[in-house]
C-alpha cells in the first residue's frame, strides 16, 4: 500500500469505471458494480485490489495471488485463481499504469508565487501558475498555464515554458524552448554550453554556442540529466521522448518522437535519432552519426556509425544483436577450451 504521507488516492472505482477507463471489455456475468479501493502488487494484493501480470517470472505468485481483479493476456487465463477476475488485455502494464494514474492522480497546482522568490517584472505568467521558494525566473521569461517550478530552480532569460509542465527543485534552465506536458525532474540542467572547441597547434578556443535547446510537448526529463544548447543549430528534444536519470545530451542532438534513453547514456553532438528509438542504459553513441526509426541499442554498447531502421544491435563495437550473442558464445567458448 503507497504511504498517505506522500501519495494520496482519490477514490474507489466500480469495475465498470475501471473497464471505461482501460477501454477493455469486461467479462460475462461479472458484477460490474463491484468496488476496488486500490492497486497492490500480486503477492501482497487482496479481494479489494487490482494486479496485473505482465512477466512470466511471476506465475507463481499469480497462482497464488488473492488480488480480486488482475489485467493479463489471454495466454494465462487458465492459470487465474478461482476467484480472480481476469481483465484481458493485449498490454497488462499499460491497462495497470492507467488504473494506477486514476488511484493516485497527480497533485494539482496550488496556484501562487511564494514570497521567497524572485520574478523579474518582465516575466509573462497568470495566476494559475505555482512558483516556490527560493526560485529566480529572469527577464523577458514566458510561463504558460498551470505550470509548477520548484525551489531555487533558475530560469534564465527569454526562456519560453508551455503549459502544464512541471519543473522540478534545483533545476536549470537557459536558452531553451519549454513545450507543454514535459515534466522535468530535479537537478536538470538544460542549455548550457555544449562542449565545442577549435583546435590549433594544441591551443583550444571556445566556439561560441549560438543555438537553442527546443523540448517539445509531452517530454520527461530524469533528474540530473543535462541537455547542451546548439552550437548554431537547435539540440532538439521530439515529442514524447522520455529521459532517464543522469542522460547527457550533447549540442546540436536531434531527438526524433517517442525516443527513450535509458540512465547513464549519451548522445555526442550532433547525432540524429530518429523516431522511437530505445537506448539501452550506458550505452555511448558517438557525433556525427544517423541512428533511423525504430532502432533497439542494448545496455553498454557503443555506437560508432549510421544504423539503418528497425535495426536492433549491441556490443562494443556495436553490430547485430545475433552477432554480438554469437560473439559472446565464442568467447566463452575460447575460454573454456584454454
């Protein structure tokens, strides 16, 4: 059971509520009004508590478990208890993590500027926008609607921030264009300087970084994770990406749409993703390369050219993910024989 001192459930929902809100089909001769007062892992769920199964790792703890309804594929409704209430679904965790955003919606803004901050005159935002103590937001900043920014978060000047994004404590924030529905978690820091230097006879001059960090709508940041400004052209964020903890994008970085990296990976300058690419974490690409659509990148590999759509590859340096298991088998096999 989630502690109330920090997450609050709304209320309980009928399994009818619960079918319109997973947009599954109920089955027959199943009492639609019955109550469920919350969400609870397989082993420590009761009659009042929905599951799911999502992992054939925990069939056991399914067939045992006394959760009163349970989302899985139709695989493993004749493993179902007794007493279960199969919710079939072609995504249990997805059916799951709708029914959980219901029990526990997310804290509304209590709109206000707390004393102990510091907003410039020039700062455009209404009176839905909450901004805690201990925050600066410079000149010439746009804020829109039912925004959040945590304490001694700096914003810096010019900077445009869509609506209902969230910003978390001791970020910040600089050169960049905020789009709505990004959440942004603690510690982040976005459109600092990228990492660009002109080389002459072992001397290194800093190239001027001219360019902005562009985050479209719908985006997650992981807390401490740092996005470098372009060095002329834009580092660009795609809708819908999702970031993980301590993530390190370099400047002029193009993010395609529904794109997720995983923790402790980075992107070198100027690299293009394309659209929902999954970077496996610490995992290292590196500059100047094209990664295409629908690309799989396995944990700690490292990518040093283009990668063609659809393709999934791993190791160091990275090639077909068959490859990389043939060579790992090889390898142990070589070991075995010394």
């Amino acid at each position: 059971m989630a502690d109330p001192k920090f997450f609050q459930k709304s209320k309980e929902f009928t399994l009818d509520q619960i079918s319109k809100i997973t947009k599954i089909t109920l089955p027959k001769d199943i009492n639609t009004k019955k109550i469920f007062n919350d969400i609870a892992p397989l082993d420590s769920a009761d009659k009042n508590k929905i599951s799911f199964l999502n992992n054939k790792n925990y069939i056991n703890q399914f067939k045992i478990s006394k959760a009163g309804a349970c989302f899985l594929k139709k695989d493993f409704l004749n493993l179902a208890p007794k007493n279960m209430i199969p919710l079939i679904t072609e995504n249990p965790y997805h059916s799951f993590a709708l029914v959980a955003n219901a029990f526990y919606p997310s804290k509304d803004i209590t709109a206000g500027v707390h004393p102990k901050a510091h907003i410039e005159t020039s700062v455009n935002y209404d009176d839905t926008v909450q901004i805690a103590p201990g925050v600066i937001v410079s000149s010439d900043v746009t804020i829109g609607s039912n925004c959040f920014i945590g304490a001694n978060s700096v914003i810096l000047s010019g900077v445009t921030i869509g609506d209902n994004t969230i910003i978390g404590p001791n970020c910040t924030i600089a050169y960049s264009i905020i789009g709505s529905n990004v959440k942004i978690h603690n510690g982040v820091r976005i459109g600092q300087d990228g990492f660009g230097f002109a080389e002459n006879q072992n001397v290194r001059i800093k190239m001027p970084q001219l360019g902005r960090v562009i985050i479209e709508d719908d985006v997650e940041i992981g807390a401490n994770t740092t996005i470098d400004r372009g060095t002329n052209p834009d580092t660009i964020i795609g809708r819908g990406s999702k970031l993980d903890n301590l993530v390190q994008i370099g400047h002029n970085v193009v993010i395609g749409k529904n794109c997720i990296l995983v923790s402790q990976s980075g992107v070198s300058g100027s690299t293009v993703l394309g659209d929902n690419v999954i970077i496996g974490g610490q995992s290292g690409i590196a500059g100047h390369i094209k990664i295409g659509n629908n690309v799989k990148i396995a944990a700690k590999s490292g990518i040093m050219k283009n990668i063609k759509n659809n393709e999934v590859v791993g190791g160091i340096p990275s090639v077909p993910i068959k490859d990389w298991h043939r060579q790992t088998i090889t390898l142990k096999n070589l070991i075995k024989k010394k």
